[in-house]
C-alpha cells in the first residue's frame, strides 16, 4: 500500500521541478504535491556555478529559485535528499530508494542529467570533480584556497566557463580537449579559435586535439597523462565533457526513450499520467520540425512550468523557443534555434569575433542565430526562424544589429 497520495509527484529538484511547481498553481491552487529530490539543496539556479559565484557577483544563498516560504506558502511537500529508486507507472507510484512508495495522479520526471564519466584508468579517482551540482562548487570553492593550478578537462561550455573561473581566481589552467578549439559544436572556426587565443593570451595553456588517457594522484596532486604523451601535475583536476539524459526511471518503466524520455507536444511520454521537461526531455520542436533535447536553462524554466500547468489540465502544446547563453570572459552571448558549427553559417560582424551575429543556416534557411554581444535581439531571431522562408546569406547583413 502506498504511504501517502499525492495529486501531483515531481521527481527531480532541479530547474525543471520547481518551474512545474509554479506551472501547477497557474492551473490547481489545492492540489497536493510532492517534489522529491536526491540533492540536498532547495532547486538552485545551476548558471552561477560556473559564472557569477567565481567572480563575487553572486552569493550562494543568491541562486536559490525559491525560498522555503514558497514552497509552504504553496502548499508543496519537499522531500529532499531522497532518491528516487522506480516508478510504476500502471499502479501510479514512486518508490524511493529508502522504500517509501507514493501514489500520484500525475507524475512529472525532471530529473535532468547527470556528468558523462572518463573511463580511463584513474577516473574514478576521489577528488576528480564531474563539475554539474552546487556541492561540486562548495567543495572546489574550498579547495581552490589551497590551490595553484588546475587541469580542465572538456573545452565545450562548462570546461570554457570553470577555466575563466578558475584564471579569474588566480589558479594556473591546463584545459585539454579532442576538439580543434573551443566549443566548437557551436562556433564558427575564426570565431572558436579567436576566443581560444583570448585564453591563452590570459595565460591557459590549451592542449587542443589532445585527450586524457590516465590519472594518478600522487600525494595530494593530481598526474594527468595525455594521448599525445604530455604529463601534468595540478593540484585540482575537473572534468565537464557533458551530460548523459538521467532516463533510467523511465526506461525501466518501460516508457519510450530515445537518449532522453520521448515525449509529445504536451509533455507528456508514452504513458498518459507521466511527463517529462528540461534536460531529460526529447520533445518536439515545433519551430525547428524535429525532435530535440535541449541541456539549456531558458529550456528547463518553460519547459517545467508547461509540463506543471498540462499536468493540471491546461491541454497547451509547447510551443515555445528556448534560448540559451554563456559567458567567456569578456565575450557573451544569447542564441536560439539550431546553433551548430556543422550546419552553413554567415557572420555579420561589426567588430570581427566579438560584436554582431551568427546566422546558421540549412537549405538556405535560417535554423540557427547567435548573438554576440547583441542584447535584446532574441524575439528577432526568433521570427526569423519562424518565418523559415529562403534567404541569400547576404541579405541577413545588418537585419539583427
Ligand atoms: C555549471 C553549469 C553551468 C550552466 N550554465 C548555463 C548557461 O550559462 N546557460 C544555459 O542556458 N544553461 C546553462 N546550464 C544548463 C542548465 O543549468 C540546465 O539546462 C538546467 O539546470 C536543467 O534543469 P533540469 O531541471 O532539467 O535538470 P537538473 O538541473 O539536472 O535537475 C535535476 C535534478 O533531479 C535530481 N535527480 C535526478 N535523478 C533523481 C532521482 N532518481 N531521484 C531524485 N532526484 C533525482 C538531480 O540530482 C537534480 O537535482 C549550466 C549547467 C551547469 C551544470
């Protein structure tokens, strides 16, 4: 027998999660819910973590998405720093790993991702730091006091962001990565290889092209030996090459996944009384016509909050274009669509590398755009995208400035 019935269960304290809670209170103001999550922490705003809380512009007890008030307030019983262990969909429960099983009407599963592991010898060394949770900064916080150098491994978003950290905390950064340069899922060539010159002209030693292939810890440092046969020492090690869409609830419950928890326009997976939104989602796209799973925070704030209110009855496809953002240094931008270095791109630069904008096109439409340095100017690119109609890439100069 159940313990207790719920009207709705969230299963993940993430972005997501909370994001339904409100979603859930646009549509049911009475209706119990639960919101379990496995950390320890109040859903927190993952951003900072590798941005604002390094630089002094932000104070942890500033990320939180909520107080505890709100959740009292709107009547949610939090049980965090409690996992999850299944989910039976035709019975309606959840049961978490201490065994306690609770009866849903609606289940929503935010559960997000968790960091892609190195499996090379020496990754599961202790004091590797998969760099995705608020403990992960409590403890390289900690550590970076003692500290005076760090090898980054991953030159995609998260590595680029903790390097930038790390330099702005005077630590010595060693990023190593497969790729030619930096996040070059997203960046044009000239774009991706100026930012790189950017780090190294801050003093990163960037080993591009190149790949960990063990670790040892000696004493207190960290030895990491490369591909190409480099060594080197540092007193912090932190990987981020990725996540891996945390589907297992859903894949042993036998619900469609496809990396990551298929669902509808509605959220909703392949059960009628489960959805899923933020990392772990492959939706679709509508805008873009394809199915996608977007690891983005503008994604995960909507998406909850959609899912909350179709939980609840609202009946309203998602329909809604996510945009996303990063910070390197000094270079900042938005983007929304399809923004990837495989498809065409043209630049409209009006200072080269820095200000203007990226168009990224696929049959001569435009799928993808960032801005650089360019505040404002989303709901633009996203009509733009809307209007899917052919364009010669020269006549995109000068239209989002
Ligand atoms: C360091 C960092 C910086 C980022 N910066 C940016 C940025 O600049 N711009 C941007 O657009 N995006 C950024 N992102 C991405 C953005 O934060 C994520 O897309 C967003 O947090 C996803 O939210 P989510 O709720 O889907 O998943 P998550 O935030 O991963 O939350 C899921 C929660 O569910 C919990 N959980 C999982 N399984 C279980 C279980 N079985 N039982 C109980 N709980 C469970 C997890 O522990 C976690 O707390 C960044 C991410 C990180 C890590």
């Amino acid at each position: 027998m159940p313990e207790q019935d719920f009207a709705y269960i969230i299963v993940g304290g993430g972005l997501a999660g909370a994001s339904a809670v409100e979603g859930i209170r646009e549509m049911d103001g009475s209706g119990s819910v639960l919101l379990i999550g496995n950390e320890n922490h109040l859903p927190y705003h993952r951003p900072p973590l590798s941005k604002q809380l390094w630089l002094g512009k932000k104070k942890v007890e500033e990320i939180f998405i909520h107080d505890r008030q709100f959740y009292e307030k709107s009547n949610v019983t939090l049980s965090l720093g409690t996992e999850v262990a299944g989910i039976e969909p035709g019975k309606k429960t959840v049961r978490s790993a201490a065994g306690k099983t609770y009866h849903f009407g609606k289940l929503l599963l935010a559960t997000g991702g968790t960091p892609r592991r190195l499996s090379v010898p020496g990754g599961d060394l202790e004091g590797i730091c998969y760099y995705r949770f608020l403990d992960d900064y409590l403890r390289m916080r900690k550590d970076t006091g003692e500290a005076k150098s760090a090898v980054v491994v991953g030159g995609g978003f998260i590595g680029s962001e903790i390097a930038a950290a790390l330099v702005a905390n005077k630590i010595t950064v060693t990023m190593i990565f497969p790729e030619p340069y930096l996040c070059n899922r997203v960046f044009p060539g000239s774009l991706g290889m100026a930012i790189q010159n950017s780090y190294i002209g801050r003093g990163v030693t960037v080993f591009a092209r190149d790949r960990p292939q063990s670790f040892e810890k000696k004493g207190d440092v960290f030895v990491t030996a490369t591909e190409k046969g480099r060594c080197i020492e540092s007193d912090l090690l932190i990987v981020g090459i990725g996540i891996v869409p945390s589907d297992a609830l859903a894949k042993e419950a036998e619900l469609r996944t496809d990396n990551g928890i298929v669902v509808d326009e509605y959220l909703r997976s392949s059960h009628q009384d489960v959805y899923a939104a933020g990392d772990n989602a492959v939706f679709p796209y509508q805008a873009l016509g394809r199915q996608m799973r977007i690891e983005h925070w503008d994604n995960a704030l909507n998406q909850g909050k959609q899912a909350g209110r179709n939980m609840a009855g609202a009946g309203e496809a998602f329909t809604y274009m996510p945009y996303f953002f990063s910070d390197l240094f000094e270079f900042g931008y938005e983007a929304v669509g399809e923004v990837s270095a495989e498809l065409e791109t043209f630049a409209d630069w009006q200072r080269e590398n820095d200000t203007g904008v990226i168009y990224y096109l696929k049959d001569g439409k435009v799928r993808g755009v960032m801005m650089c340095n360019v505040w404002e100017k989303v709901e633009a690119a996203r009509a733009l995208i809307r209007k899917g109609e052919k364009v010669k890439p020269e006549e995109l100069r000068g239209l989002i400035r």
